[in-house]
C-alpha cells in the first residue's frame, strides 16, 4: 500500500521516483526554460516590489463622480484611469499593483510558515517511521479532511478578518499537504544506500536529516511551494466571495473579483482584470512548477 | 554446427543512437553479424557496451522519442527491418521476432491474469474462438513445463515465482513460431538452479522450432553451455566474433583476452582474479581511434589514431585489433 | 482485508472524537448565535432569556457532556436557525450535494485524461506544454467567478441554459463544470506522471513486443495501471468537492450541504455546525474506506496482500 | 475496462433521477416567483423566526393584529378593524373585522388573538419583539367573539402599534383550535393562517411555495394563483434569474441597479427602509476623556465633512434619499416631520470649509487619529462601501483613519456588555424603518439602553441625564400634543450631540422584469414585499409606464 502512497503523492507533486530505466530525454525542447512564466513571475515581484513608485494612484485615493469609468481603450475611459475606475471612484489599475502585493505577502507568509512546518514535519515522519509516522499521518490525514474554506471562516470570524486571519488559516492547510508529500520523498531517499552508510559512520539522526535527507528533499519541496502559490490566491479570492476575505480598504484581487461580479454586464472590466491577473500568475506559478519538477526529476539526472 | 544452415538475420553496420540532454549517445555504433537458422550467437560484454540497445534495435524498439536507427540494415530473411513502418514492424514483433526480457517480475502486467496475457498473443496469430485459444495456452504453458496449467491460466504474475514467470514470458515469446529469438539475459534475475533448467528449456525450444537465436549475456558460463558462436561487444561495436570453443581457447582481441583471462577456471590453483583497470569509455564521448586502447597492454599510437577495421583471424572468426596479423581466411 | 477495514475504523473513530472536539471549540470562538438573533435594541434581560431557550446558558464544559453523550446515541441536538434536529436538517440537503458531486468528478475525469495520456504519450513536447496549461485553467480561475461568467454566458446571454437552481438535467451542467474544473489539473497531473512511470516499465515492452500497435499498449495495458492512483484520489478529491461545494452552491443557489456549512459559520448556529462538520468527515472517511476497497478489486496485488 | 461501465451507469442513472426531482415551476404565467437573498430559519411558525426583515415568507399566510398604511408606510387596519385605548391608559381593546377565516375553515375569533399573543410570549417562542411583548403585557380578557382587551403594565403609547408587521411581527394571529390538535410540529408541517395565501410546501434551503386563497380577502384578492419564494443568495443570480425570466423580482442592492436597467428591468425602490448612521461610543468613559470626539465642534465637524448628495449618487446610485434625524422618518408619528426636514437639509450639509474652521477652533487644525469600524448589519451589504467613503471625506479633510471592516456577527457582540473594544471610537450602524423613534432612541441613548452612548447607569454625565429625563417625559405621556414636544425635544437632544449622526436614508431596491408582473407600488418603509404580494397585478392587466 505504501507504494500506492508514493504514487499518490508523486500525483500531487509529480516528481516521480520511478525506476532507472525510463526514458532519457530528447535533448534540446525541455531544456528550454518556460520563458513566458519566468517573465509573469519577475514582472509580478518587481511591481510588488516597486508598487508605490510606479502605481500611478494611491489605491484608496476615492473620486465619487468619476466612479465605474470603463478602461482607456472603450468609450469614456481616460487615460488618467488606465484599467478604469470602480464603484467608488479607485483607480483599478493602482488596486491591481497594490494588491499584487497583499497576494504575494500572504502567499509568502502562508508557503514559508505552512511549508516549514510540513517540511519539518515530513522529514521527522518520514526519518523516524514507526508509531511517530504513523500518530503524525493521522493528524496529517485529519487535517486534511478538515474543509478548506470552512476552516479560513471560522477564523476570520473569529480573529477577525485580515491578511494575518488568512496566512494563518493558509497555514494551518497547507502544512498537512507539505507533510504528506515530503514524507514521501523522505521514505524514498532513507531507501537509498548513503543513509545507511553515514548510519555507520556513527552520524547522529539529526546530523543526517540536515545533511543528507534535506538535500534530496528540497527539490520537491521548491515544487511544492510553486504549485501552492496558486492555490493560496485562489483560497483568498474564495473568501472574499464568502465575505471572509482580505477587508477593505486594503486592495486584494480576490476581493476585486468578489466586488466586481455583480457588475458583469455594465462594468466587466472590474472582475474580468483581477481575473486574468489572478489567473496570468497561477498559470504561470503552475507552469514554471511543473517544469521545475521535471527538471529536478531525479529520474533525468543520469542517462 | 552444419555450414550449410542459411541465415536468418544479417545485420550490417548498423548504428542506433540515443538524443539526449547531454548529447548524442552512441549505444550501437557500427554491428555486424549473421545469425543462421537453429543457430545461437551469444552477444557479450560488460554492462553498457550497447548490447542490450542492439536487442531492442532489431525489434525497432528503441525508448522512445530519444532513440534513433541512424544507420544500416537489418535484413529478416532478405527485408530490411529498418525502412519498415510501425504498422508493418507490428506484423514481425512475435510472429517473425521475437524477445525474452531480463526482469520476470515486471515483465508481465501485474492487473491482468496469465490466460490473459498469454491468450492475447496468441489471438494476433490464430483466428481461432476464445475456447480454443485457451486451450492452445494451456497447451503453450505445459510447452514450457508449467505444472497445473489450468489453475495458472487463472492466476496474477504476483502470485508466481521468478523462474515460472520467465516460462510464461517465454512461452508467450515463442507463441507466434517467430523465426528469430532474442533472449536479453533473461537468467540473470534467477537463481542458480532455475537458471539451468530454464536454459535447457529455450534449447528444447530452439531444437524444436529450428528458430535462431540472440543470446545477449555477460556470464561467460552460459556462453560455453548455450551458444555456437560468440559476438563480443565492448563500447558500441563488435571487436570478435569466431566459434565458442575457438574465443575461449585462443582470443586475439586483447579485449576478448582479458576477459577470458578473469574468468575463474575450475581447474589449477586460483589466486587473485586478475581484473581489467579503468573503465568503458562513456558512449556519449567516446575517443577517436580504437576503444579499448585506453585499457589494452599491446596500446601504440596507431590504435589510439585510427579505429581497426574487423579482419578475418581464423576460420569465421574475425577481430578488430591492429595487432592481428590477417591470416587466410576461409 | 477485514484486518486492514477493522484498523482503519479504530482510526476514523478516533479521528472523528479530535474532529468533534476541534469543531466543538472553534465553533464557540467564533461568537455566540443569541448576538445575531437578537434585535439591535434587545436588553440583557432579552438575551438571557434566548440564551436559555437555545440552551446556550449551560457552562461549557456540560454542553460539551451533552454534546458528546448525544453523538453517540446518533443525536447531534437542534439545529438554532431551523428548530428541528440538526440531523435531519442535514440529511434533508445532502442528496442534492450527492447529485451534484459525482458529475463533477465524471466531467473532470473525462477531461482529465485524454489530456494525461496526451501529455505523457507526447512528453515535452509542446502538446504536453499545452495540455498541462489548459489544465491548470481549471486552478487558475475562481469557482465563483467561472460560475458566474458561465451564467452570464449561456443563460443570459444565449438562453440555453437556466441560470440556478435545482430542476431537470439542463441544470446540472454549468454547476457540474463549475465545480469540477478545479480537479482537471490535479487529475490530469496524476495520470501524467503515473503513465510515464508505466509506460517505462517492463511489461510495456512485452506487450509491443506481443504485436500490440501503439495505442492498445497505451489505452489498455498502461492506462488501467496507471488508473488505479487515480481511483484512489477519488477519496481525496471528494473531501475537496464537498469544500468546494460551499461557492458554487451558493452562485448556483444549490440547497446542498456545502451552503447549509456556509449558513451555519455564518450564523453560529453550533449544533448544526457540529452536525455538518462530523456528518461530513464520517462521509469524507466512509467515502476513503470505500476507495480503498474499490482500489484492492482494482489491482490484484493488494487483494491478496 | 470495468471502471468505465460503471462511471457511465452512475452518470445516466442521476440524470434521470434529477429529472424527476421537482417541476421547473418558473416558467408558466400563473405563478409570481420572487428571487430572495434569505429565508431566515425557514420554519413555518410566526414565534420561531427572529430577524423582522425575514418576516416576508410569514407575512403572506397569517394576518398581523394591526395592519398597514398602504399609502405613506406605518400602522393601519388589520385583522382588527380598531382598537382604543382606555381613558386610564393601562389596557386597550382591539375589535375584529367580521367574517375573516383561517384556510382550514375554522373562523378567527378574540380567543384565537388572546391565544396567538399567548403563544408569542410563550418560553418556547424566540421571536426577537416576544421579550418586549412580555414586559409590556399584564392579561388579556377576551370580551366577545370578536372584541378582545389586553391590560398593558403601565401606560405604553405604542403598544398597539407594535402589534403591527410595520413595527415587528409579534402580532400575527394563529389559529388556536388547529393548533391545539395537531400540536406545533404539526402546526410547522402544515401551517395555517388567516392570510391570502395558502402554503403548498417549503423546500429546505431552496424555496416555500403557496397558492391562493379561492374567496376575496380584506388585503387584496392575488392576481396570481401561485406564489414561489425562492432562495438565491447570490446576487448576480438573481440578477440573471430575472432577467431570463425565471423569476419576477429580485431583491437587489443599489451597486447592482446599473447591470439591472442595462438589463431592461425595471426597478421598484421601497422609500424609508432604513438609515445609515455612524456613531461614537463611550465617549463619556475616563478611558475616551483625552479623545478629540469629546469637543462636540469635531464631531460637528465630521458631519459637515461629508458630502451625502455625492454618497446618495454615486455609492448608491441615486437609490436613496436625504436622511431625516436620527431612526426619525417622514411616516414617523410623533413628531412634527416637516422641521425635521427642514433641519435636516441644513444641518446635515457638506460644508468642509466650516468643517476645517471647527477643527481649528477645536485646537485640531492639523488633524488626528481615529479608529472607525466599518461593519454592514444583514440585509444591507451596502453599509461597507458608505462607510469607505465617509472615512474618503473624513481623510480629505485631514483625519487619518484607521478602518477596521468587520463581518457583523464579530461586531455586534462587542457592542454588548462594557464594549471593551469600542470605546473612543466610531462606527457605523443602522436604524431600521420604524414609525415610531422612540423606542429606537431608547436603545442607544438612554443610560439602561443597550448602547447607552450618552453615558451608563453607573456614570451619567449631564448629556445623559438630560436624555433619560427627556424619555421618561415621552413614554408616561398619554396627551398625543404633550409627547410630540417630548419627542422633539429629544430629538433635538442627540442631533445637538452629534454623537450618532445619519448619513443616508437607504431603500429596498427590487429589480422586475416587467413582462412577469404588473405595475405595483410597495408599502413605504417594509423592505419586504409579504404584505404586497396579493396586490400585485398581472403584465397585461396594469402595464408599467
């Protein structure tokens, strides 16, 4: 059953530790790096980076009479409100820099705290085996029928709502899926004949989780965290529909999308734009991970 | 062995490489050989000296999409494997070649029974009824002394040794009376004492069907039990080939030699085995001139320049050396 | 195997116990249902008394007695809003979820995999490249935003469609596609990477070596091997349908579990909460158990293990 | 392959099991189908729901006591035709029209009335006026089948009013004999009432539908033969049900008017359903002392900061109107409405200049820092965006706010108890459309109030005294002139304040497809359409203009 377990995992991370023999690869289309996302990313970072410098708004700054003002290209759009304005006046393109930056932020706090701990988790289960293993798989398991955006609910309501309510709530997911996979990976890599070597060698546990399992680990930890990048904008872009997203009068794309679908018809651009930017970089975010696996494959290492 | 027998597969300077990330692999650079009908060549060398890749290149089976026959001809009774198309390839794969794989235990698909597997190979070649296919399974399983056929018919591969799923996949290998059989090490995963009988087996087979076969090994042993005649390969290509009795009694390759050398006799005192330094040259890099010149005691800078062309050493037996004087070939 | 089913029931019902407490406590963090019921202008004197017709004024640790002694004996108390048994307020819409939830799974696996199959058979090529990013669409695009557009689009706009709600068959499409997209990527992912693993496996050469053209080796060897992970996400990818129920229920107006989670968070309402969230981890869990036998049938590896 | 037979059963099976599941009833012309954001609990029991505003799926099946004004909103006739109070003020006597009878035939009479107020007051009832109703009601003695007097604990003015749905909903009459026999949950399984429509069944999470009544009723006979109340919480939903046909009305709010009429809807705005305010707390609390809110020029200030005609246009898309005082509406009794307009439209203008030069005057020229939660009570989503944009007027005129959004049901309890949270800040809040103010005041300005922002019980500075003083003045008096100048002299008290101050009066908003149903006029101040159903004509009979 356990193989099944790999498999399972491998499906979610898809980093396959299958046999040796497999297929070399076709030198010359892999190799080349997924350009268009690496540039989505960069640009994305940058703009999070730079927001104040280059938004031309400030996002809260309001101006009632030209609110729901259509983007410069259609009729009535100004090139003073380059994505057109919303229901109060806010500038959509100033929100939509400003927001990449509240998205990024949770993602970030989300991946590296809930990453972390599953890392740890992952590896301490995966090492150690036995009862620990499987007490820490059960509360993996546990965790991870526990209902997403039930979960994220119950705290916004609780702690109130907020960038933090929503990292933690991020958390508290993500950890468990981080665990899982890297036990996995762990399991495979204990398999290998070096842990054993360095076993005799007298090297104490901790010295070879640091030095030799993490390593190895890493790699399908760096896929992981590109993979849930995704994931973490789209949880928040589903809270703020259910109400329990990022609150005003900070900007976020999920909350633009949530504010903007009851206008579809009379003012698409206000959910289609942070749409297609939630959906630009999750496409890209996916696609640079699924790269990345590949190219870190094991399996394409040797010949 | 009768001169006389014709041949079956003659494969000429065929050449299959590989594409990949760190550049083109020369797995099979340059092989030619004959293999006469109820014959059976042996193909021996060290693990990565492209053996392997020529079984799967007579079949047309190289990995996809990396692998590639660049080169050369392999002619089944006169028509060359090389130009045909897949669809066509499909008609000589079981029917007119077939191949026995190393690893019995992933050889067979784990989800689906025996009968299953060994009916679905017969169904390409007899328009025969379910009913009487099965019996011809039955039949094909007791061929290759399966005990209690019925019941295995019934059975998943997990639930069956080693030695008894190599039958099966050897069963299944000689379903459709292939002209030519290419056995991949397929001992090397069993042990011992299942070796033997397994062995004894494919020659019952091969006396039977008067088929040709590969018998691509590294194990010297089998070699003197199972072939005729013997191809060594080392880096890619074939540097001897000449009768069993002749390689093991006087190599001239310095290869072949030093093989021979590290094989242990029963007879006389046995100190240290003496082994070859260094290792094969990796077939993605490989060096201008003779191969083996890196590792050869008779080196000079002739073969480190120019690769020897194969000559006749003997009565059918050939060498690709510098050092071999030609002597009259038959 | 009953060895195998009695353990993995230990478990559940432990699982369960840590769910109930985790819900029990979370639930009352979230602040009181009497503060929602209650009129702007009620007095102290008011709450009090909704508080012990809700018999919410109990000290905690004797609500949680009730609560646990009433689980077992199947009785999970009243629902606050409804006023009848939070059971049965449960199992009243969980058909209407259980319509739903296997025509998403159907309609993400026949996208699924063709598109795995596509993208090992053609790896690294640009139709994996392709095939991998109309995958992740499915990621990529809120729930609530697809449903919407998709209301806008073949209900306003062609009238093809009606735009919610339950009825004839016509209205299972858009929620069913709203609600499956999200699994393509994970699914399709899955198939990839398990067929690339089958098709590098022994037996795949045995087959071509058989005569089997391209195809047959690929649709019937490879892929029922490379099926059974899949099948065994269905008990994963069902706990997430069931979460992922509680958006699109709502665009769709859907009277599902997945709303009645929503309302019951929304308002406090503890038993009901309490109910769904165990109804639906025994469901989540049962679902698990039942995969996992289905998976046994499926690879005769594990049936005789 | 096994595995796909069995998917493909599955698929085909649930297909056929979905077609026979229910009736698609939105098509045909005979039945008016409402699109809602919520039923409430759903439970068919007038003692068992709480929030007023959900009373729109009782209000079709029981008569309430006392009825409506249909032309300007407030109280009217019901199912008494009237009702006196005595010359002592302690009890009032209603008198029952003749004739009216409940759907299973039975006949309501006094001992139905004197049994439904019973029921309210009832431990088991949870309606949120029931604790109210209990207070305020010594006995009741039924005097003849169709007259019945209530005794009341001292003198309550609005006593009968509030036995009216225009108030709150503690007034319907249930059926006493009906419900004797087949107990409550029979009474929830099958209900019965008074009312013009019958109920057929209630889909759990989904919709209730009724049918109605055969014989003409005194609050319209219906158009329709089939009323269908449908759960929808999604707007955009809603929006699109309407416009394909499927539904007739869609409750909306204002930000979704424009996509309505680029629709071709029409759209029926319900005048005075209820004020958007903000307001200060605890402000009297040693902890808020060193606060600038205390100087009542800032919070002038701070009024006269925000531009309301731009809020009404703009955020809510000219669906709403200019506020009148404080919970004060023009169908508000009590009170002469026609000052109070006029006030309203001068004290309440946008005047940042005067604004700045108060701050100033005030030592506060600079500006200073405030915490303003930001928070939208059920059934009117758009209190977040008007809170947004007073925090835009307040920091263009150099307030730096610090805006905590917060979802309701977290707010409310911290304005509970010694609200720990609030004090020293603002927030905003909302009065609902009531006739009568003064219950309302009670709540947040009088020391035992709820709220109690002028001050508490414990600690009640002049503000405060001179507001409990005023109340008690208001709720003894029985001569009506006496307490109009009661109630003008508290509410000139807290608009003096400045302390809780209306920024808009807000409407129900209702998007209609015009070729489901005719023209029709709502009843000013109920958002919800229960008591208009039956006077809603067909397409063809009344066209809209």
């Amino acid at each position: 059953m356990a193989r099944v377990e790999e498999r399972i995992d491998a499906g979610f991370a898809g980093s396959t530790a299958a046999d040796e023999s497999a297929l070399p690869r076709p030198r010359g289309d892999l190799a080349r790096m997924p350009w268009v996302s690496l540039v989505i990313i960069t640009v994305l970072v940058l703009v999070a980076l730079m927001a104040p410098l280059i938004a031309p708004h400030s996002p809260t700054e309001q101006s009632l009479p030209d609110k729901l003002r259509p983007p410069a290209w259609e009729a009535g759009g100004s090139t003073k409100h380059l994505l057109g304005t919303d229901v109060l006046g806010r500038d959509v393109l100033s929100r939509l820099i400003y927001g990449a930056r509240v998205s990024l932020i949770v993602a970030a706090v989300a991946l590296l705290a809930g990453g972390g701990i599953g890392l740890m988790v992952g590896i301490v289960s995966g090492y150690l085996g036995g009862r620990v293993d499987s007490v820490l798989m059960r509360v993996v398991d546990a965790t991870l029928t526990f209902p997403t955006i039930l979960i994220a609910l119950l705290l916004a309501v609780s702690l109130g709502q907020g960038l933090q309510t929503i990292a933690i709530a991020i958390t508290v997911l993500i950890w468990a899926r981080f665990a899982r996979v890297v036990r996995g990976e762990v399991l495979a890599v204990k398999a290998r004949d070096f842990v054993a070597l360095a076993r005799v060698h007298g090297c104490s546990h901790l010295r070879i989780m640091a030095v030799h399992i993490v390593p190895n680990v890493l790699n399908t930890f760096m896929v992981l965290l590109t993979l849930h990048i995704g994931f973490v904008i789209i949880v928040e872009a589903s809270l703020s529909f259910l109400g329990a997203g990022i609150p005003p009068p900070t900007p976020s794309w999920g909350q633009m999308v949530a504010d903007g679908r009851s206008h579809i018809a009379s003012a698409w651009w206000l959910s289609v734009v942070p749409g297609a930017a939630i959906m630009l970089v999750v496409l890209a975010f996916n696609l640079f991970g699924d790269w990345l696996r590949d190219w870190l494959d094991p399996r394409l290492r040797q010949v | 062995m009768a001169i006389a027998a014709p041949v079956v597969l003659d494969v000429r300077g065929l050449r299959a490489y590989l594409y990949t990330r760190w550049g083109v692999v020369r797995a099979v650079d340059g092989v030619s050989f004959a293999l006469r009908e109820g014959e059976t060549l042996g193909l021996v060398g060290e693990s990565g000296c492209g053996k392997t890749m020529t079984g799967l290149s007579l079949v047309r089976l190289l990995p996809e999409p990396a692998g590639r026959i660049v080169e050369g001809q392999i002619l089944l009774e006169g028509e060359d494997l090389v130009t045909k198309s897949e669809s066509e390839m499909r008609h000589v794969r079981g029917r007119r070649v077939s191949m026995i794989l190393q690893d019995p235990q992933t050889s067979l698909n784990p989800v689906f029974t025996i009968g299953d597997q060994i009916v679905e190979a017969l169904r390409l070649h007899h328009a025969d009824g379910e009913r009487a296919l099965a019996v011809r399974a039955e039949e094909a399983l007791r061929r290759v002394k399966v005990a209690a056929p019925e019941q295995r018919m019934r059975a998943y591969p997990h639930q069956m040794s080693g030695g008894m799923k190599q039958r099966v996949v050897g069963a299944i290998a000689v379903a459709g009376e292939p002209r030519v059989l290419i056995a991949d090490e397929p001992t090397t995963a069993l042990d011992v004492t299942i070796q033997l009988q397994y062995l004894a087996l494919l020659k019952e087979l091969q006396a039977r069907t008067r088929l040709a076969m590969l018998f691509i090994t590294h194990d010297f042993g089998i070699v003197a039990r199972m072939c005729d005649r013997v191809a060594v390969m080392y880096a890619g290509r074939i540097v001897e080939t000449g009768p069993t009795r002749t390689l093991f009694r006087s190599p001239r390759h310095p290869y072949t030699e030093a093989l021979m050398a590290s094989v242990p006799r029963m007879e006389g005192s046995v100190t240290r085995l003496p082994s070859i330094e260094g290792q094969p040259p990796p077939l993605h890099a490989l060096p201008a001139g003779c191969r083996f010149a890196p590792r050869c005691a008779y080196v000079d800078d002739r073969c480190r320049r120019e690769y020897p062309p194969i000559m006749p050493v003997g009565p059918a037996h050939e060498a690709a050396c510098w050092r071999v004087e030609p002597s009259p070939s038959r | 195997m009953q060895r195998f089913i009695l353990r993995r029931l230990a478990q559940s019902v432990l699982l369960l116990f840590v769910l109930a407490l985790i819900i029990f406590a979370l639930a009352r963090v979230s602040g009181n249902p009497a503060d929602l019921l209650l009129r702007e202008d009620a007095t102290q004197e008011d709450r009090a008394h909704l508080l012990r017709a809700l018999g919410l004024d109990r000290p905690v640790h004797e609500q949680l007695y009730l609560f646990l002694s009433g689980a077992l004996r199947g009785d999970l108390g009243e629902s606050i809003r409804y006023r009848k048994p939070a059971t049965e307020v449960f199992f009243e819409r969980l058909p209407n979820t259980l319509q739903l939830l296997p025509l998403a799974m159907v309609g993400a696996l026949v996208v699924a995999i063709p598109l795995g199959v596509l993208a090992a058979v053609y790896r690294g090529t640009i139709v994996d490249r392709i095939s991998g990013a109309v995958a992740v669409l499915g990621i990529a695009t809120p729930s609530f935003w697809l449903g919407i557009v998709l209301i806008y689009v073949f209900s306003i706009k062609l009238g093809l469609l009606p735009s919610s709600r339950m009825g004839g068959p016509s209205h299972y499409v858009l929620p069913a596609i709203t609600l499956g997209l999200f699994l393509v990527a994970g699914m399709m992912r899955l198939v990839r990477s398990s067929l690339l693993e089958v098709m590098g496996s022994e037996f795949v050469k045995l087959a071509r070596l058989k005569g089997l053209s391209q195809t047959v080796v690929i649709w019937k060897h490879c892929l029922r091997n490379a099926l059974i992970p899949v099948t065994t996400l269905f008990g994963v990818y069902f706990a997430l349908l069931i979460t992922g129920a509680i958006v699109t229920e709502t665009v769709f107006a859907w009277p599902g579990v997945g709303r009645l989670t929503y309302e019951a968070v929304i308002f406090r309402d503890y038993p009901l909460l309490q109910a769904v969230i165990l109804l639906k981890g025994i469901i989540v869990l049962g679902v698990n158990l039942g995969v996992d036998i289905v998976y046994a049938y499926l690879d005769p590896r594990v049936r005789y293990a | 392959m096994r595995t796909w037979s069995l998917l493909a059963l599955a698929l085909s099976g649930l297909l056929v099991a979905g077609e026979l599941s229910s009736a698609d009833a939105a098509a045909d012309k005979d039945t008016l189908v409402i699109a809602l954001d919520t039923l409430g609990a759903q439970v068919m029991d007038p003692i068992m729901d709480t929030r007023a505003p959900h009373a729109h799926y009782h209000a079709p099946i029981w008569d309430s006591l006392v009825g409506f004004d249909l032309e300007n909103g407030g109280i009217g006739q019901g199912a008494a035709e009237r009702w006196e109070l005595a010359s002592d003020g302690k009890s009032w006597t209603f008198y029952l029209r003749k004739g009216q009878r409940f759907h299973n035939g039975d006949p309501v009479t006094a001992n139905d009335v004197k049994f439904s107020l019973e029921r309210v007051m009832s431990p088991e009832s949870i309606s949120s006026g029931a604790a109210a109703l209990r207070r305020a009601v010594d006995r009741i003695e039924v005097v003849d089948d169709l007259t019945v007097r209530v005794y009341t604990k001292g003198v309550i003015p609005q006593f009968a009013a509030s036995l009216s749905r225009a108030v709150f909903m503690e007034g319907s009459v249930m059926p006493k004999k009906y419900i004797e026999t087949v107990g409550a949950r029979g009474f929830r399984d099958k209900p019965v009432g008074s009312g013009p429509w019958k109920f057929v069944r209630s889909v759990p999470g989904d919709r209730i539908e009724y049918e109605a009544v055969t014989y003409p009723h005194w609050r319209g006979t219906p158009q329709f033969k089939r009323l269908t109340l449908l759960l929808v919480p999604e707007q955009s939903t809603r929006l699109a049900m309407v416009r394909t046909g499927e539904a007739a009305i869609a409750s909306i709010g204002p930000e979704a008017v424009k996509e309505a009429r680029a629709g071709g809807m029409k759209i029926v705005s319900v005048p005075g359903t209820m004020q958007a305010v903000y307001q200060f707390w605890g402000l009297y609390r040693p902890e808020a002392k060193a606060s600038p809110l205390n100087d009542v020029r800032v919070r002038e200030a701070l009024s006269l900061a925000i531009d309301r005609q731009q809020i009404i246009d703009h955020v809510m898309v000219k669906e709403a109107r200019w506020p009148m005082p404080f919970a004060a509406f023009k169908y508000s009794s009590d009170m002469t409405v026609p000052r109070w307009e006029d006030w309203a439209r001068t004290a309440l203008r946008y005047d940042p200049a005067r604004a700045k030069q108060l701050l100033a005057e005030a030592g506060h020229g600079s500006g200073f820092k405030m915490t303003f939660w930001n928070t939208a009570l059920p059934g009117t989503p758009f209190m977040v965006p008007i809170g947004e944009a007073v925090a835009g007027f307040w920091e263009k005129i150099g307030v730096k706010v610090e805006m905590k959004t917060v979802e309701w049901g977290a707010f409310d309890p911290m304005g509970r108890g010694e609200q720990k949270g609030l004090v020293g800040t603002a927030s905003m809040y909302r009065t609902a459309g009531r006739p009568e103010p003064i219950p309302r005041y009670a709540t947040t300005f009088v020391s035992k109030g709820v709220q109690h922002v002028f001050g508490d019980p414990q600690s009640c500075p002049a503000l405060c005294v001179d507001a409990d003083k005023a109340y008690e003045a208001i709720v003894a008096e029985k001569d009506d002139a006496k307490r109009t100048a009661a109630t003008n002299r508290m509410i000139e008290l807290v608009a003096k304040s400045w302390i809780a101050v209306p920024i808009v009066e807000g409407m129900g908003t209702w998007a209609v497809n015009p070729k489901s149903v005719g023209y029709f006029k709502p009843i000013p101040g109920r958002h919800e359409f229960g008591d208009v159903t039956e006077r809603m004509p067909r397409p063809e009979a009344k066209p809209w203009p």
